[in-house]
C-alpha cells in the first residue's frame, strides 16, 4: 500500500519528517494561503468558502499561490475541516466572522445516524484537485489534511465555535459511550479523507486538533487518543508522514506523539527543546514562532526566529513553521522574508 517513490521524497520538508538530514531547515505555514495574500482574496471573491472547497481548479490555484509567492518547501491542500461532513449530509456552512456552524448538532444516539461513512465519490472535487496540483507542483510536496476527531466533533455537538465546549465536555464526561462512539466515527471518516488525499498524490498528510488543548492529559489518553490513533493507524501503511498539530496542547505533546504521528507540530508555549524533551525520540518536530511576531519590525522576526531555530537545533528532524495559522492581516513580504532568513541560517 505504500506510495512509490517520487521527485518529492528527497525534497527537504520530507527528509525533516523522516528525521534525514537536510540542506537547509523547510519551512511551511500553516493557513499559509490564507486571508493574508491579496491575490487569494481576489480570487475567492464572491465564492463562499465551503464552495470554494469544491472547485479543483480554485482549489488549485489557492494552494500555489504561497508557494509563487514565499517559496515554502511544501504545499499545504487548500480546504476545511468540515468538508467530508459536508460531503457525507451535514447540514452545516461556514459563517464569515463566526466560523463553521452545524443547522443541528450531535447530542444524542440517534443523531448518530446521520454520520454515515465518506466514499471518495463524495469527494471526487479533492482527487481532481490533489492531481492537478501535484502536476503544478513537481518537485514540491502536498500536505493533506484533515480535522481530528475531538475537534470536529467540538463543531458538531456545539453547534460551532466554542470557547468552553460546555456542551462537548457534558458529553463526554457524561455518556462516555456513545461520546466514544461519536469519536470513532468520525475517525473512520477522517481516515476516509486522508485516504482520498493519499491515494491522489498527497506526499505527507497533518491531522488538526484545534482544540485539544482545551482537555487535561488523563482526558485525552482516555476519552480521544484511541480515536486519533485509529486515524494514523488507518494511514500507516501508506508510509507518507503524519503530523499532529494542536494549539495550546504543550501538557498534551507526549501523548500526542503516543498516538501515532511522526511529526508533532508545537504552538509558541512551548520552545522546541523543551517540547522535544516532553515528545521523547523518535519524532520530528514542527513550529514555532508565534503568529504575532510577523507584526514587529524585520530586526525583531529575525531574533525570534533565530531562538526557535536555536532551540530545535539538537533535533533529529525540524520543521519551521508558526506556532499557528497565518493571521489575516499579516503582510506578505514579512513571511517571504521569514522563509529566505530560515533557508539562508540553516544552509548546509
């Protein structure tokens, strides 16, 4: 089941992963097309994002435009979270200003009912896209990505954004069963839509657990690890990286690395030296400058980005990226700076 090798595998983002040595440090961000680039938001004008999501060739052209632009060594998919729920009947819609919002959330068993199973034909929108942009791509990898379970599952017994997950928590806490249940399912179709992603050229693939953080270590080893690692179990065999990214997850980052990922991504909390220490070996790492830092002058991203650099440089696979998503209001010429100060510190 494994992928054949390709122009990518020697490229230096999956050499990091694999915890090879490198010609320079890779750098990618994450929400790297993102709000911030003006020809990504001339381009989605008047196309709500959940259909945006759906056009290959829109989807082709959001996920170059970084790569033109900052010359990242990987391409990040251009999609969402919340579309295989889409896919597969949610009635759900990404509100501009709100975030993804679900018409009914999943309180009950009988709400079970309506996650049924993704088929690729539910999503044949990502294998065109995905083969058209390894096409464009050459010789620079694709990241594939999906939502893990804890978060989507945050989304869809909400009702949307949650700043406590009161009602998330209720359920776990208070139906343990069928919050299991609610997990492992949402497993199954998160490692459906990686799948899809790998089987049409994705050369690495990121599960985003946005807000695991908000969960004490004893609750994510018992009520959402064995979900996440059933996901990276389901694409082990297809020997593309995995990499688990959560924010505010630094008392979560050794059991995030349990779970199966061969990357761990870290937010700004924590340096790397010290997430390494918690992660244990064996993992590559990736992050992790906050966001924010992107606002100060020139002289100021430098030396922040020379501390993270600093602190991963005992580490046996690192990959440079923020702490989280590229802020909306973020100038451009501040993250292709950032790229070309990383590749020319880290040039072997």
């Amino acid at each position: 089941m494994g992928q054949p090798q390709t122009a990518t595998h020697d490229s230096a983002f999956l050499r990091a992963c694999r915890r090879e040595p490198v010609p320079h440090t890779p750098v990618w961000f994450m929400r790297q097309a993102g709000r911030s680039l003006p020809e990504y938001r001339k381009v989605r004008e008047g196309t709500a994002m959940l259909e945006s999501c759906m056009h290959p060739e829109l989807v082709t052209e959001i996920t170059l435009q970084p790569v033109r632009r900052h010359g990242v060594d990987a391409a990040i998919y251009f999609s969402d979270i919340v579309v295989p729920l889409k896919a597969i009947g949610i009635d759900l819609d990404i509100k501009p200003g709100i975030g993804p919002v679900v018409e009914k959330p999943i309180r009950t068993r009988a709400d079970l009912a309506r996650l049924r199973a993704l088929e690729p034909a539910d999503v044949t929108y990502v294998t065109e896209a995905i083969g058209m942009l390894v096409g464009e791509l050459g010789a620079t990898p694709l990241i594939g990505f999906a939502g893990a379970p804890f978060t989507l599952a945050s989304y869809l017994v909400e009702g949307g954004p949650s700043r406590n997950h009161e009602h998330t928590k209720a359920l776990m806490y208070g139906d343990p069963q069928l919050w299991a249940d609610l997990l492992d399912r949402l497993a199954d179709i998160t490692a459906a839509f990686l799948k899809v992603q790998i089987e049409a050229g994705a050369s690495a693939v990121q599960l985003f657990d946005s807000w695991v953080g908000a969960l004490s270590p004893a609750d994510y080893r018992r009520a959402v690890m064995p979900a996440s690692a059933k996901v990276f179990d389901a694409v082990a065999g297809y020997g593309v990286p995995r990499i688990h990214f959560g924010v505010g997850t630094g008392e979560l980052l050794g059991l995030m690395g349990e779970a199966g990922a061969d990357v761990v991504g870290v937010d700004w909390r924590v340096p790397l030296d010290e997430a390494a220490r918690r992660v244990g070996p064996g993992k590559a790492l990736q992050g992790n400058i906050d966001p924010a830092v992107l606002f100060a002058p020139r002289a100021a991203v430098e030396t922040k980005a020379r501390e993270v650099l600093d602190a991963a440089a005992g580490l046996e696979g690192h990959i440079f990226n923020l702490g989280h998503g590229v802020l909306p209001t973020t100038d451009p010429q501040a993250l292709t700076r950032l790229v070309e100060y990383v590749h020319e510190q880290t040039a072997r």
